[in-house]
C-alpha cells in the first residue's frame, strides 16, 4: 500500500531531529521522522550488569565498525586520521555521548573577521540564545550560573558533584591562577521532566539506565510524539527524490523488512548527522543534480570537522573518583581564545575526567606497559586503580575542503546503499594546538602531584563529533543552505544536523546543533505561509 | 557434561595455551588472595568472551605453539617461565592486535569477577540501580576565579 503524503519528514531521530519535531509539533502539521535504528530500552543497558565494562566494546562500542550493529552502516575510514563514533537508533549519538554540554562563546562565530581563518557564520550568539535557553529546558542541563568565560547565562539544575577528582583539581587550578568551572551537562542532578535524578553511574557513555542523562529519546521525543508527531524505526532512507520542478518530493526508503519504499512528502528535512546528511545527498542523483542534491556548490561532504583531541592522565598519590560519576563534570576555558603568542589561532576546553573505570585502567595500564605480565602484575594496577586523573583537550578544527565525505564505491550498508568514505588529516594549526595542549595539561597535573604522566594524541578513535559537511551561509556558491537551514538549490530541503556548522569552536557541538534546529525550526514557523519563496 | 568442553570455540590445546597465557598475564596472588586469571570459573568467562573473536583467537593461540615448536622444539605449554615469557614479547612486537584482543578479554573478564572486585574494596555488583556517592565539595574554591572577572571575547 502507498504511503500517504506527510507535510514534512524528518529524516533521523537523533540530536537535532528530535528539536526539531518537538518544535514543530505546535504548526499541527502532518510530521513524520524516519529512523533506520531502534528504540533503546534502557534496562538493557550495559550498567545493569556485572559484565557492563565488557560490553562497552560490543554492541555498545562507539565505532559503527566494531559495533556491526543491524541498524549501523559501516564507515570506510582507512584514509582517516581520526575514527568515527556514533549511535544509530532513537536518540542518535546522544544514546552514548558524554552530556558534556558547553555553547558556543560569542567569538566562534567570528573565526574570519576575528582571526581571518574559516568563515563567519551568517548567525550570531545573540540570535541562537534565546534557542540555547529552550534547550536547556528541554534537555534539563546542570550548571552552575556565573562562568566568567561566557555572557551571563542561567542553568536550570545544580552542577555535579565536585567529587574527590574535582576538589585535586580545583586546587592546581587555582595554584596556576587558570580559570576552571563546573560543566554544563546534559545531565539531571534532580528529579526533572519525569526522569530520575544522576545516581554517578559512571556508564555515561553506554547509555543511561538511570534516565538521568539527557539522550532525546527521554527527553525531547516523548513530548513530540504526545504532540502528535509520528516517529517510525528501522527505516532507511536510501535516497531523495525530486520532481521535475526541481522540488523534493519524497524519499525511498528500505522498511523493516528490506522491501524498497517510497514516502512523499511536502517538506524534506535532513538530520541525519555530519556523515549521514552527506551520504545521502550525494546518493540522491538525478538528471536535473547530477552530482548529488543540494550540491550545486560542490560542497556537499567536504570541510569535515572533527576536533582533533588530546587525552593527557597523571598518575596522583591519592585517591581520586576513579569509576565513580559521570567523567566529564569541570572544565577550563584559560586557552579558549586566541593568543598568537601560542603559535596557532583559535583554542580548545580542556574537559576534566574523574578517572579511569576498573577494566579500562587495567587494559590501558597493561598495554602501555605500566602494569607488567606477571609479578608486579597486581602491586602495579592497584598503584594505578582510583590514582588517575586527567583530561582531554578538545581543540577547534578549522574547515579545510580536503577532509570530506565521499561514497566508497564498493563498500555498502545491508541494504545496498553505498557507505561513506572519510578522507581526513590534521592540518598544522591543529597538530601545534594538541601539543600546547599536552603541555599545558601535563603542567596542570605535575602541579595536582601527578607523579606519571599518560598522553595520547591525537586520540584515533575520538571522531565523535561530525561537522561541516553541508555548510551555511549566505553565497549559495559557498555554502549549501542558507542562514536559516535551506538548501539554497532546493526550496524544500532543510538540514538541521552537525553538517550545517561553519567552523567548529573548541567545545562539544550538540547544544549548538540542538539550538540550531530550534531557531530553524522557528524560523520556518515565521516564514509558512511563504516558506519555498 | 562438560559445559567448557562443549561448548569451546577452541580445541582443548588450544585452550591450554590460552590458560597458560591468562596466569602469565595475571597470576594467582597470596599476598591479595586472589585466584590468577587461569582460575576455573574466570576461564569458562574468558573461553566464553573469547567465542566473539573465535578466529583470530584459534590462529593466535596456534601460533603460539608453532613458534615454541620453531624456537625451542617443544610446545608453549611445556616451556619454562622465561621461554613463555620471552615467545610473549615475540608476539606483543609481532602480533599487537592479538595481544590486545588476548589482553582485553582476559582483563575484562578478570576484573569483572567478585573476588577480584572485593579483594579491590569494590562492591561486586553492577553500577546500577544503587549507583555511587560521591561528594558535593565546596565551590567557594571558585572565588579567585570569579575574582579574576570576565573572560570571553567579544565578537560583534
Ligand atoms: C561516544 C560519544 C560521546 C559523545 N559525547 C558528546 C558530548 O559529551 N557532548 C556533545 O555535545 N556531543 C557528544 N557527542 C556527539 C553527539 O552525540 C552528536 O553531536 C549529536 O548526537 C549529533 O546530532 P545530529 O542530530 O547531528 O545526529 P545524530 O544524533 O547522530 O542522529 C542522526 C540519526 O540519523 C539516523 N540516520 C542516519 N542515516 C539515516 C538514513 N539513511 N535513514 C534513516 N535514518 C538515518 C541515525 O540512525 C541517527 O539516529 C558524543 C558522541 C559519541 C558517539
């Protein structure tokens, strides 16, 4: 039976699709969101059993490829510096992220005027903020309200807990005369919007079993769907169609079964990630977009952005939070801006870990030889079980057309669609700012009493943030939508997910992409009534 | 019935380099009192995790043996510690990602066992649903921070 015509379909259930439809839910439209992944059911998640460390390297890894879920496409990522991390089902990435949960500051969407590196982007701060307060809302994000580093802005529930980590650090940081504060986290520490309070689980990233973290399949998408907005899993979008108007018309898409669909719908919108946004598109062929929809710039895939990042621990005569709570709760904004003293522009947060979970530092410390086979074996891991410290530096990395999204031209997903290729390298700027960051880092914890000091950088396996890849701005030759998410060649093809982002900033992107789809999504309330003009 | 047996991924000698290789790794220890990580139960968990990775796990371990035999003409098992030790640092220079898959399962499987998590003073249980507690500290450390006044560049 054919599918009835939708007014707009949502493609991904993930971060920004779930704004989204939540946003648009109020227009009483007819909205549908596809999903090519499941619903997770939280009382399966890893840390409700004793095995739960080990299953953070099966069907919980945060690489597609180890993980081989049904619902995962595989990435072929061999001309990558970096690996990609990702979750494919409702929720999207946020089933596993960390809730690490920083805005953007004012300057980063003002990388050309300020530092004349990248673009500015066609928004501001003040425009997007009163969007990052509904998301805050929405998400239920711990803070505490007074950061120095940023303009005056409210957090709705109390930060983390300091922990024993938190009070070492915070005592270097003050000894260095550094800023420090405790993160904004998408994370409850009170009972909030039917989800129990964080009990320091210490699982964050292989998914919440308490509820607490903010994943939007708790939190954005059971008021969509009380709204009225329908959500269908295990379908995946292999392609968008057009008409000869040069208008999106629909999509086709495999259903649960494998059998090819075809849905149509008055308003197309992508939200499918930094990865799968592009992959689409550049499947989406036609006579009239030969070369993939929405391309006409030939940006579509390229100017990937990762964050290139650098873990530095320290091994510290007491004890610290170990496994306990979730990692990332302070963080320090002292090598935010530029400095070209610094022999690079722009900057990176360095985010605090607690430590090191009881599997983790014992594989880490066998493999880096810190714990020996053998004697010493069990002397030398409990030296280092609840001693390790550390943080990682997440440094903004700058567009280049270079790093892009491809289609591997034989490598497909189980349903035939061809499977995204990553060409990536480090440029010079990020490759010196992950060594200022090692240095700065491994002087912060000498100064926390850190006896050794553990660096990886960059870290291969850190792609979790995906970014770029179908750019905004104003010249539609050098950009793929506009100021408010439309294609500048397809009227009604909107995108709403990571691939939007014009430079990258040196924090985690999803509170910005969130509020991107938000002040998308109001923006396309304004404009309804002349919404393809 | 032998449920190790049966069910095995790995030919029993197979299972005995794997053995040998878990208490090289992770020996028994009197001093914390705890069992090596050729413990019985603990090796049914790791023959178990192993299952996952059973081919590279079959060619590793095998590979164990036919270098003994090449080296010192004799299998793994019936070498002394300093033969085993010494095929090891072959392998972890020759083979890295069998190692860490061999170190990965074993540590995982090892530290994830009751005894081992009480002799460590952990509860033997999983995070969830008790959780943890951990303390609120005082954010009145913050206030050199505060002191210093504000610190983001303006853009506009
Ligand atoms: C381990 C990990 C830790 C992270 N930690 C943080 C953090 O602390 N802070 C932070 O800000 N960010 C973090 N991130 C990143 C964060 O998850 C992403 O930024 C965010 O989820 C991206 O939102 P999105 O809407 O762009 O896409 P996603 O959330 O990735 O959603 C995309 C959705 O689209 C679906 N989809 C893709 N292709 C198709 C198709 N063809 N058909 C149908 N459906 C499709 C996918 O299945 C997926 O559900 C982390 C990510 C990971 C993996």
């Amino acid at each position: 039976m054919a599918n009835e015509p939708v007014d707009v379909l949502i493609i991904g259930a993930g971060a920004s699709g779930a704004a989204m439809a939540w946003s648009l839910a109020d227009t009483r439209m007819h909205i549908l969101c596809m999903e090519q992944g499941d619903w997770m059911n939280p009382s399966e998640y890893p840390s409700t059993g004793m095995d739960w460390e080990s299953r953070f390297s099966s069907e919980f890894s945060i690489s597609p490829n180890e993980r081989k879920r049904e619902t995962d496409y595989p990435i072929n990522e061999k001309d990558s510096a970096i690996g990609v991390a990702n979750f494919n089902g409702v929720g999207g990435g946020t089933i596993l992220y960390a809730g690490h949960f920083p805005r953007f500051h004012p300057s980063d969407f003002r990388a050309k005027s300020l530092d004349d590196v990248g673009d500015d982007w066609p928004i501001n701060y003040e425009q997007l903020e009163p969007f990052y307060n509904v998301n805050d809302r929405m998400m239920g994000v711990s803070g505490l309200s007074g950061d120095p580093a940023y303009p005056a802005k409210q957090t709705v529930m109390p930060p983390l807990p300091m922990g024993y980590s938190g009070e070492i650090m915070g005592r270097a940081f003050n000894k260095l005369g550094w800023h420090w504060w405790p993160s904004d986290v998408a994370i409850a520490t009170t009972d909030y919007d039917g989800r129990a309070r964080c009990i320091n689980l210490g699982a964050c990233s292989s998914g919440c079993a308490q509820g607490a973290k903010a994943s939007t399949d708790v939190t954005y998408w059971p008021h969509a769907i009380r709204a009225g907005v329908e959500l269908k899993t295990r379908c995946r979008v292999r392609e968008i169609t057009v008409n000869d108007d040069g208008m999106a018309s629909g999509v086709i898409y495999y259903d649960e079964n494998g059998d090819e669909q075809f849905q149509p719908a008055e308003v197309v919108v992508m939200a499918c990630n930094g990865i799968g946004t592009p992959r689409i598109l550049l499947n989406s062929t036609s006579t009239s977009f030969p070369d993939g929809l929405a391309n006409s710039s030939g940006l579509v895939g390229k100017n990937l952005m990762f964050h290139p990042y650098a873990n530095i621990q320290g091994v510290l005569p007491e004890e610290t939070d170990g496994y306990r709570g979730p990692t990332l709760s302070l963080w320090s904004k002292e090598f935010y801006e530029t400095d070209a003293s610094r022999g690079f522009v722009r900057g990176f947060t360095l985010e605090m870990h607690r430590g090191n979970r009881v599997v983790r530092t014992a594989l880490n410390g066998v493999m880096s030889g810190r714990i020996p086979w053998g004697e010493g074996h069990h002397d030398a891991y409990r030296r280092l079980h609840n001693h390790i410290l550390g943080m990682s530096a997440i440094c903004e990395d700058l567009p280049e057309e270079h790093n892009r999204v491809t289609l591997d031209p034989d490598l497909t997903d189980s349903n035939g669609i061809p499977a995204p290729k990553i060409d990536y390298t480090l440029s010079e700027n990020s490759q010196r700012m992950l060594d200022f960051a090692v240095e700065r880092g491994t002087e912060l914890l000498e100064t926390c009493g850190a006896s050794e000091i553990l660096v990886q950088s960059p870290i291969p396996f850190g792609g979790w943030h995906l970014l770029g890849t179908a750019r905004m701005g104003s010249d539609p030759s050098r950009s793929v939508v506009n100021e408010w998410g439309r294609s500048h060649d397809v009227k009604n093809l909107f995108i709403i997910d990571g691939s939007i982002f014009v430079t990258s900033a040196g924090v985690n992107p999803t509170q910005t992409i969130q509020s991107l789809a938000l002040y998308i999504a109001d923006q396309m309330k304004q404009r309804l009534a002349n919404l393809f003009d | 019935m032998n449920t190790i047996t049966t069910d095995n991924p790995i030919s029993s000698e197979q299972t005995s380099i794997l053995a040998c290789l878990a208490s090289i790794l992770i020996p028994a220890s009197d001093k914390y009192d705890i069992p090596g990580a050729d413990d019985e139960t603990i090796m049914s968990d790791i023959i178990s995790a192993a299952r996952e990775h059973a081919e590279s796990f079959k060619t590793g371990l095998d590979a164990f043996d036919a270098y003994a035999q090449s080296e010192f003409d004799t299998d793994f098992v019936s070498l002394d510690h300093d033969d085993r030790m010494a095929i090891v640092e072959h392998f972890q220079d020759n083979a890295p990602h069998f190692i860490h898959a061999l170190v990965s399962v074993t540590v995982s499987v090892y530290y994830q066992d009751t005894r081992v998590m009480k002799s460590l003073g952990l509860e033997a249980r999983p995070p969830f649903p008790e959780g943890y507690e951990l303390p609120q500290g005082d954010w009145s450390m913050l206030d050199p921070v505060k002191e210093r006044g504000e610190i983001w560049r303006k853009a506009d």
